[in-house]
C-alpha cells in the first residue's frame, strides 16, 4: 500500500537534523521539508518512487541524501536552494527530472545523468555555480528552457544524439570553453549559448538549417566559426560580440544573414560572403575589422570597410570600426539605418549627389564626425540620424528636406548654428534637444509646429524666430535654454504647452502679439531674470501676472508690443 511521508511525519519524529525515513514509505509528499533549514541529511527507503514538488525546497543545510533506484520522478522544486547540497546520484530509473528540481544548489559539483532520463525540466540546474561537467545520456528529448543556465563552474557538455534542436539551456555559462553539438541537430535555437564568454570553438553541424538570434552572442573567445551550407539563415545577433572572431566561413547555399549578426566582432578580418546570400540586414557587420576584406557578388558588394547592396543602390553598413573618413560611392541612393551608427573614429564623409534617403541612426554616435553637407534631393532627416555626433560643429540642410525627425540633432554638443530651408517643415521631438553649443537657429516661415523637447538643454541659445505660422509650441520646446534673453510669440500660436520655456534663467523679455495665446503658469517657470512682458490689446496684466510666477514683480512692466499681428 502506497504511503507518503509529510511534514506531519516529519515533525512527529522530533524534527531530527538526520533523518531515516522508514520503511513502506513511497512517495516524499509535496513540500514535505520545504524550508527546514536545519535538516542535514535524509536517507530514503528503498520503495521510494516519487519525490514530489517542492519536497526539500529551500533546505539550505542539507548536505547528501542517497536517492534509492526505485525512484522515476523528481518533481519541480524539488531539491531548489539546497545550497549545501554538494552531491546527488540519480537512479537508474527516474525518467523525468522536473523544472528547477536542483535549481541554486549552489555546491552541487558533481551531477550524473543516468540513461532513461528522457526529460530535463526548465531551469532544472539553473544556477548550479559549482558544476564543472554535465554529460547528457541518449534518450533525453525533451529539455527546457535554461536548464543549465547560471552554471558558472560548468566547462564542458556533451548533448547526446537524438536532440534535434538545441534550446537556450547553457546561456551566461561564463566558463564553458567546449561543447559537442551532435549531428542530427537541425536547429540552434535563440540564445542557445549567449554570453559563454569562454567558449572558443564550436563545430555546427552539416544537418543545421537555422542559427537562431543571438545564438552565440557574446562569445567572446570564440575566434572561429564555419556555416554550414544547410543553414538557410543567420539570423539577427546570432553572433553578435564575438569581440575574438577572427574569420567566418558562410558557405555556398546560405540565403540571408540578420541584422546585426557579426556586429561587434572587433577581430574579424575576414569573412566568405557565397553567391547564395540574398538578404543581409542592417548593422550585419557593425563594427568589425573588415577594411581589407574585399568581396563581391551579383548582389553584394564589400569594400574599403563598406557593406553595399547593389541591387538597390544601398549601402548597407560601415563594416570597419576604426574608419576615419569614407567618401560614399557614387551611384548609392540610400544610405541604410545605422549604417555608421557607433564609429566614434569618423571624421569626415562624402555623400555623393544622387542619395535621396538617409536611414535611421545613420551616423548616430559619429562622435568625431565635424561637419556634413546632406546633398539636394534628400526628403527627410530621419529619426536620430546623427544623435550623439558631439564633434559635429556645421550641417548643410537642403532645401528639398521638409521633415526633421525625433531626435535627429540631439547631443550634437559643438553644433553652434543651423539654418532650417524655406519649406513646410515641423520640428520634431528632441530634433535638437542637448545641443549646449547652438547659439542661433533660424526657422522659416514653413515651420508649423514645434515639438517637445525640439530645444531642450539649448543652453547657448541666445536668440531664436518663432515665425508666424507656428500654431503650438509644445511642452519643454525650449526648456533649459539658459541664455536665452528674448522671445517673442506670434499671433498664429494658439497654444504654448506646459514648461515650454521653463529655466530659461537669462529670459528678460516675453511678447505676446495675440491676446487669445493660451498657456498656464509653467511655461515661464523659473525664468526669474523676467522684466519685461508686452502685452497686446485686450489682454491686461491682471488677467496674465499668475502666469509669471518667477518673474521680480517689482520690475516687471507689462507694456503694448510695437507691432501686434492677428
């Protein structure tokens, strides 16, 4: 008759710090010993088939306990945060070890997998700190997600023949230098082996058709890697920051390699790019070392550290980290999101007449980049375009631009002026938020609306032309704006949003030309050098003073502008 030891049992027998469970018990109930902290040791009687969930969880003390053979199933939490427990023997007989059985079992050293075992539970062993060796038996089929994860001791792993895919088991595994990847493997899943800072070879198999996202991102003594020609594609990081990769061999039949799938890989000098490869992403190979390497086939083409797609005229990516100036081919039309993005070498570039699109973060963090002329014909200044390029001190924006996007100036911290071209134009969010430098910026009559934050941190922004036809100004538009002295708001503004002008500490005088201008008493906050506020007809002092609380109200003097516009 089938028996199950509780804790009832447990404390009827004096709550012993070693304990022998007797005989004619066969299961070790649901979370039997949860947390008893001072347990040592427990030996199980031979008709123990089950450890249920839970059941010694959190018994930080426990040293050994000898697994009789009868055993089949180790349920979930089973032994987690045993953290004394240095050793464990699995019988024969157990087939499924469940989720997080051994999870944080942080002085378990040494853990054999028995043949039978057809099932590892996710987070199994995550976090087992101490193991060094895990070998995986033959018919395991199943196991989950981080199984092996946070075993930082762990140096090498054999996975058995019969597993198909391999799953994302042995990420952050920092001292793991060897794996044995079987044939028959027909999927490196995503994050399989992320951050195994260790591992420095690894065979992929000829059976392998996918290498997941970010993979082997982070290995970062891994110094070489051949695909496979079965592998259809790489996908997106799969190797990202491999900072050791020295060489890549794709073979022929791979169709596409991810968005930044070699980025970061600051030793690869070279790389075999086969006839097959149709797609490559953007950022593919973002910062690597590939100046020399020179590749080209009906599509592609790689040279002087530039990744260029040939059918569509585009350039791909910077391929080379240390660029310090690149003059862009001619026939190119669009230049690629983040296509420069982090070349923090960069000083000069050439963009040839003919480039219509500039991408997103196109040279975002070119912190050596001084100075870019944006050729006629190019639409739109794409989101963070150049952001971050904090040695930027001139751009020449065409006239065929009518759109700034978020971000697309913002941290330009040497830039000191920039002139916006005669178009219907709106200033979009953080355009030019954190320029410390900017002193002037003239905006057209086109201009319709000023984002949020366009301005912020301008703090050497003395002067600026709010132009009519301007119907918002939005929150903190120019915000932090420290030097600047005078403004004024055309009759067009329908509504200043909150904060707009808030610590602009040297602001002296205000004009408002249209007495229907809304706006409340946080768009001038903290401007406490405020004087002088011109007020148009119809509007009095009394009806505005609140709106200036940081104004010297004993200077203040509200006066009619010299010219009013309706």
């Amino acid at each position: 008759m089938a028996k199950t030891y509780t804790n009832k049992d447990y404390e009827a027998a004096g709550s012993p710090v070693d304990l022998v469970i007797p005989e004619g018990v066969t299961r070790i109930g649901k979370a039997a010993f949860s947390r008893c902290w001072d347990l040592r040791s427990v030996t199980l009687p031979k008709g123990v088939t089950e450890i249920c969930n839970e059941a010694f969880d959190g018994c930080s003390s426990l040293q050994s306990v000898a697994l009789p053979e009868g055993v089949k199933i180790i349920g979930e939490y089973a032994f987690a945060g045993c953290s004394s427990l240095q050793s464990v023997s699995i019988p024969k007989g157990v087939k499924i070890i469940g989720s997080r059985a051994f999870k944080n079992c942080s002085s378990l050293q040494c853990i054999t997998i028995p043949k039978g075992v057809t099932e590892i539970g996710e987070d199994a062993f995550f976090g087992c700190s101490s193991i060094q060796c895990v070998i995986i038996p033959e018919g395991v089929t199943e196991i989950g997600e981080m199984a092996f994860s946070g075993c930082d001791s762990l140096q090498s792993v054999i996975i058995p023949y019969g597993v198909k895919e391999i799953g994302r088991w042995f990420s952050d595994n920092k001292s793991l230098h060897s794996v044995t990847i079987p044939e028959g493997v027909k999927k490196i899943n995503n994050y399989a082996f992320f951050g195994c800072s260790s591992l420095q070879n690894v065979n992929i198999p000829e059976g392998v058709k996918e290498i997941g996202s970010s993979a082997f991102e982070g290995c970062s003594s891994l110094q070489g890697v051949n695909i496979p020609g079965n592998v259809e594609v790489i996908c997106g990081n799969a190797f990202k920051d491999c900072s050791s990769l020295q060489s890549v061999t794709i073979l022929e039949g791979v169709s596409g390699i991810g968005s930044s799938a070699f980025e970061g890989c600051s030793s690869l000098q070279s790389v075999t790019i086969p006839k097959s490869i149709t797609r490559i992403g953007i950022m593919a190979f973002s910062s690597c070392n590939l100046d020399n390497a020179e590749q080209e086939t009906a599509t592609f083409l790689l040279k002087n550290g530039l990744l260029i797609d040939k059918t569509n005229n585009k350039l791909i990516t910077s391929a080379f980290t240390k660029l310090t100036s690149v003059s862009i081919p001619k026939g190119v039309t669009e230049i690629g999101e983040n296509a420069f993005d982090g070349c923090s070498s960069l000083q000069s570039v050439t963009i040839p007449e003919g480039v219509k699109e500039i991408g997103y973060k196109a040279f975002s963090g070119c912190s050596s980049l001084q100075s870019v002329i944006i050729p006629e014909g190019v639409k739109e200044i794409a989101g963070s375009t150049f952001s971050g390029c904090s040695s930027l001190q001139s751009v020449t924006i065409p006239e065929s631009v009518t759109d700034i996007r978020f971000n697309a100036f913002e941290g330009c911290s040497s830039l000191q002026s920039v002139t916006i071209p005669e178009a219907e134009i709106e200033i979009a969010e953080y355009s030019f938020s954190g320029c410390s430098s900017l002193q002037s910026v003239a905006l057209p009559e086109g201009v319709k609306k000023i984002n949020k934050y366009a301005f912020f941190g301008c703090s050497s922004l003395q002067n600026v032309n709010i132009p009519e036809g301007v119907k918002n100004i939005a929150k903190n538009s120019f915000s932090g704006c420290s030097a600047l002295q005078s403004v004024t708001i055309p009759g067009s503004v329908e509504v200043i949003y909150g904060n707009a002008f808030k610590g602009c500490t040297s602001l002296t005088e205000v004009t408002l030309i249209d007495p229907a201008t809304e706006f409340d008493k946080t768009v001038f906050e903290g401007c406490g050098a405020l004087t002088t506020v011109n007020l148009p007809k119809g509007l009095t002092w009394s009806k505005v003073k609140d709106k200036f609380p940081d104004s010297p109200w004993g200077q203040t003097k509200p006066v009619a502008p010299k010219k009013a516009k309706k």
